[in-house]
C-alpha cells in the first residue's frame, strides 16, 4: 500500500437504520474509513457490532424496507455509490467490488454448475463470448488452487467440498478483477486446516492482484496474520483503528483490550483464566448520546454516561491516517500484557 495514495473506497459518516414493528434500530452509527489499493483492512467485533450490516451498506445489498441508509457517502474512486441508480450500481456490484459471503452452500445457487455460475458475471458486465468466458472461468479456478479445473467447470455445488465451495465464491468475486474485495467472515464455518488454506490463498491472491480487501472476522489472530490495518467496531460504530502491529502493542480502547485478552496464550501460565466480557452489546433503538461500551466498562466515569465520544488521534496523525480511538479514558501509553 502506497502512502498518501488516494483511496480507492472512502466513507464518510455513514448511517444505516432498520425499520421494525418494535421502532427503529440503529445499526450503523456515523461509520468513517478509507482503503488504499493493496491495503487489506481487518474490521473485528463481537456479533450484533455492526461489522457485516457496515459492509452490505457500501454497496446496498440490504433489503429496503426494512433498511434505510440514513445519510454518508461511499466514494468508490470518487464516485458516490449511495447516489447511484439501481442499473449502475448493478455495475460496480461483481465488477468493481466483490462480495464473498460466510456460507458458500447458501451463496452458491444448487441448480447452476459451477461453471455457469462463474461465467455469468463475465459475461454479464465483461461482455465476453461464452468460450471466452469458459476460458476466463478455467483461470479463475486454476487461480484458487481448484484442480483439474476445466472438468470442474460442469460440477456442481453440492459436489464440492466446503473449502472447495468457498475457493469457488472467491473466484466468482475476482472474475471481473474488482478494486476491491469483501469478505464476510469466509473462513467461519471450515475447519481449521481449510482454514488456513484460505487464508494462504488470500494472501497470494493479494500479492498477485494487487487489490484491496475488507477481512470481516470475530477472529483476532486471522487479523494479525493477514491484516495492514484493523478496524474496530462496537455499537454500530468504529471504537478504534490503527496499523495492526500497533493496535495488538498499545491497544487504547477498553472493548479492544478486553478483545485481546479472550485469546488464549500458548506460552502463559498454565492457571491464567480466559477474560470473559461480563454484559451484554447495547439495543439500539434510539441515536448513541453515551459511550455504546459503558455499561460493560471497568474504566467508566461520568463522561462515559452524558456523551458518546468522538474518534480523536492517539499516535498525532489525522483520524483514520494513524491510529485513533473513540474513549473518554486515556490509556497508559503501552499495555504489554493485552497482547503477549
């Protein structure tokens, strides 16, 4: 990732509400970030943190009603995808940003092949022939480690296996050579060596292809294995963001220490008990006027109670440039023990 290179997404205070029976709730809170090309930005948080809701709002991929993008901007290389018509950002979805979703079985369409399933977006925004396409489709699979990939083409889903099924959603979402890829925790449901597989394919599909990508993971130690920068999210909004080495040695935000120290430690004490974050995430039935973090904080004061604090500099770069944080409390200036 070049520095000071534009980027190639830009979001600016965006705002997704649900309309329910029960009242609104408010599910993405005035969310800001960039991505640089090359750049892969891990985005972390419990589940109900708002990471995924986040990123389906980029490219309104949320059902509406219920949803309502309230306001912000999404500036893909300077164009506003939220002011897009329908058609065109039918465009940009496939073409310029590819989504990989957690479930490849439910993803995948059973009655399709394979090969008609990665075709059809080539064919679709590329407007190639059906043998380029087929052409095209054979590389792409070659590419995500699929073997024997011209007689695959004609399989379908159910005869692949997990990590084969999410192999062949990251090809669909790199036909078209995006700028950026979207990963929806892809890797959740696979056992731990396709796991691993994956993550490897990622990180040689980036090497390759140069683009950038959102990881969105639960999983701290995926993030620190393949990120550049991580996002934090709580209550619909971003409570820190930093460099990912900076983030695991001087983490600032109360939630994301408390992250840190549910992983488990290969080389501390044998009696070390897990930390375990006592509380439940916010309901979000009206705007934040408090810290979203609060009740379940052991750093709480009154501030905590009358705002909900802005992202300020921790490092002295601009907000979303270094690292910065949304918290009332100063933290010590490194907290080894998070981390180690």
């Amino acid at each position: 990732m070049a520095e000071g290179a534009a980027p190639v997404l830009d979001v600016r205070g965006l705002k997704t509400v649900f309309r329910t029976r029960g009242g609104e709730i408010h599910a993405v809170n005035d969310v800001s970030f960039q991505l640089r090309r090359g750049e892969l930005l891990g985005v972390v948080g419990e589940s109900g943190s708002g990471k995924s809701v986040t990123m389906m709002s980029l490219i309104r991929l949320l059902p509406s009603p219920p949803a309502d993008i309230r306001k912000g901007e999404v500036l893909l290389n300077g164009r506003d995808l939220l002011k897009m018509s329908p058609e065109a950002l039918r465009e940009v979805r496939g073409a310029r940003v590819g989504f990989v979703f957690q479930d490849p079985m439910t993803s995948l369409n059973p009655v399709f092949t394979v090969g008609d399933q990665i075709m059809e977006p080539l064919r679709e925004h590329l407007g190639m022939t059906k043998e380029m396409a087929e052409r095209r489709a054979v590389e792409l699979l070659e590419l995500v480690g699929i073997p024997d990939a011209r007689k695959r083409l004609k399989s379908y889903p159910h005869q692949f296996s997990g990590g084969m099924r999410q192999r062949v959603m990251i090809a669909i979402a790199l036909a078209c050579d995006p700028d950026v890829l979207i990963a929806d925790e892809p890797t959740t449901a696979l056992d731990v060596t396709i796991q691993a597989q994956i993550l490897e394919l990622v990180k040689d599909l980036r090497q390759k292809l140069g683009m950038a990508i959102i990881w969105i993971t639960h999983d701290l130690g995926v993030i620190a294995g393949i990120a550049d920068r991580v996002m934090v999210m709580y209550g619909g909004q971003v409570v820190e963001q930093a460099p990912v080495g900076e983030l695991f040695a001087n983490p600032q935000h109360p939630y994301t220490r408390a992250l840190l120290q549910t992983i488990p430690r290969i080389n501390g004490p044998r009696e070390t008990r897990l930390k375990v974050i006592e509380g439940q995430p916010p309901i979000l039935s009206a705007p934040l006027a408090a810290c979203p973090f609060r009740a379940r904080c052991e750093y709480r004061h009154d501030a905590c109670d009358r705002m909900n604090p802005a992202r300020r500099p921790v490092d002295g770069r601009p907000v979303g440039q270094g690292h910065d944080v949304a918290c009332h409390w100063q933290a010590p200036a490194r907290v080894e023990a998070a981390h180690a």
